[in-house]
C-alpha cells in the first residue's frame, strides 16, 4: 500500500521554504523572494515516488499582523495548519527565538510536526542556535529534528524519507507525472504580481488585477499578452511610471523569470488597462466564481 498526505511548509518569510519547495520537487514551483508572499494562493507542489505521494503546501511567512494583508496571509496558514497531515516547521539558524515563534509552537499544539533547521551552509553562531533548538524542543515536542540546506540539496533526500516514514497509508490524489495544482498562466500573472508589489509597496492600487489575455506557445518562442487592470486613469500612470519606466522594468525582471521556468525564448507584452468594475466583469477570469 503506498503513502501519502498533506505536509504544510510554516515558518517566517525568508527561512527557505520556497527554495526547499524548489529543490525536492526539482522544478521551480514556487517563487522565491525578499518580498513577503502576497498571492491569495498557497502552492501545492506534487512529489511522486513508486511507494507514494506527498503533496507539499507552501504558506505565507508568518510575521507580525499589521494590516488586512498580513492578518489573512496568517488566518490561510492557520487554516492550513489544521488540514495538513504532517507540518514542517521551518527556521533559520540567523534567527531569534521571539513572539512568532511562541505563537506557532501554541498554534501546532497536538499536530504531527517535523522542525527543520535550514540555511546551515550558512555561517552562523552554533552556540547561539543550539540554545535556540533547545529553546524549542523544551517546549514542543517535535517527532523529527533534521538540519538542511535547501540550497545546497544537504540532507533534502532524508528529509522526504522522514516525511514518508510518517505519513499514513493512502491514495494518490494527482496524476503521477503532475508536480503542480496550477497553470502556467498562474505562475506568470503570479511573477509580474510579485514585481508589483515590490516596486510600489504601499503605493500599489488594492483593485488591481493581472491577467493573461493571450500565450501561443511556438516551438522556440513562448508569447505572453497580459493584461494590468486597475479602475481609475491616476492608478494607470503609477503603474507605468515616468515615461514607462516602471513597467519596462517589471517587464525586465519577469523576462528573466520566465526564461529560466520555460527554458526557451520569450516575447513579454504588457498592457495596462482602466476599466471600471473590472472585479464583476473579469472574476470568472480570475478563478473565482460570481455566486461565491
């Protein structure tokens, strides 16, 4: 009888879990990113073995709750948390034991839950993270501790073992040769999303969407027309920039993005485009369904 479950990937932004997410599955899957996760999406990643299949959740970064973003990007990892099979609860060895952590050793109370140290290619304070390990078996008691690096692949094949060794027996919930839930299409309108939000912070319009109006797919080239909607003409010129400027470089950025995902030649187009109500006339587009 073959494994499988549900493992979801918590810990603060920036401890690797996209990167770890990446590697395991050998395929660039999730984004990778200074900037916290912004996506209303939590990524499931696919990994298929002949003895069973594990499908990963990558949540957002917990941090500190300071606005409506941060509170749901929280409440989605809460959820999660409660639906997985088996939690990987992720640190960094450059970290402080502080408040977040408290909360989540609270929130995975009774939980199956492996604790990974990752970034040990990194040089840091041994001293100081052995106190800090000690801090957390102390007060939750872990079924696995393991030290990885994800970027380096150290210790990523034993960590799936322990994963399996402690997953119950069950089905295959996808197709074998499927590594992820989501589309291309979601992956590119997830990179120029990202760019966004990381060239306008605060400034970001909150009605905005981005949406692929057309991609041919030809033998050595890949072409990519986008769509940016947002509802008035001052949220247009914020978007564009002086003279352009801003989406050329948001267009720049997730050329190299999307070259390195597809492997092959890519024309990038970008429209930005005012329309009123774009929300009821577009949320099909978007994934969402008008009757809730």
């Amino acid at each position: 009888m073959a494994k499988s479950g549900f493992v979801a990937i918590i810990g603060r932004p920036n401890v690797g879990k996209s990167t770890f997410l990446n590697t395991i599955l050998e395929k660039k899957v999730s984004i990778v990113s200074d900037v916290p996760q912004t996506t209303r999406n939590n990524i499931k990643g696919i990994l298929t073995r002949e003895h069973g299949q594990i499908v990963f959740i990558d949540t957002p970064g917990l941090h500190k709750v300071e606005n409506k973003l941060n509170s749901f990007m929280v409440s989605e990892t809460l959820n999660i948390i409660n639906d997985a099979d088996l939690i990987l609860f992720f640190i960094s060895p450059l970290d402080n034991f502080n408040k977040i952590d408290e909360f989540v050793l609270k929130t995975i109370l009774n939980r199956k839950v492996i604790l990974v140290i990752n970034k040990i290619d990194l040089n840091f304070d041994k001293n100081h993270l052995i106190k800090r390990v000690v801090n957390y078996t102390e007060k939750y008691e872990f079924i696995e501790v393991l030290y990885i690096s994800a970027k380096m692949k150290t210790n990523v094949d034993s960590l799936e073992k322990i994963i399996f060794k402690h997953l119950e027996d069950g089905p295959f919930y996808y197709n074998t040769n499927q590594v992820v839930e989501y589309s291309d299409e979601f992956w590119i309108t997830e990179l120029i999303r990202e760019k966004l939000f990381y060239f306008l912070k605060q400034e970001l319009p909150h009605n905005i969407a981005v949406l692929i109006s057309n991609i041919i797919d030809n033998e050595h080239e890949l072409e990519i027309y986008v769509d940016i909607y947002v509802n008035r003409d001052s949220q247009k010129g914020i978007i564009i920039g002086k003279g352009g400027s801003l989406v050329k470089k948001i267009k720049e950025l997730t050329l190299r993005n999307l070259k390195l995902i597809f492997q092959k030649k890519i024309f990038l187009d970008i429209n930005v485009k005012v329309e009123k109500n774009w929300i009821s006339k577009n949320i099909q587009k978007m994934g969402y369904n008008k009757n809730g």
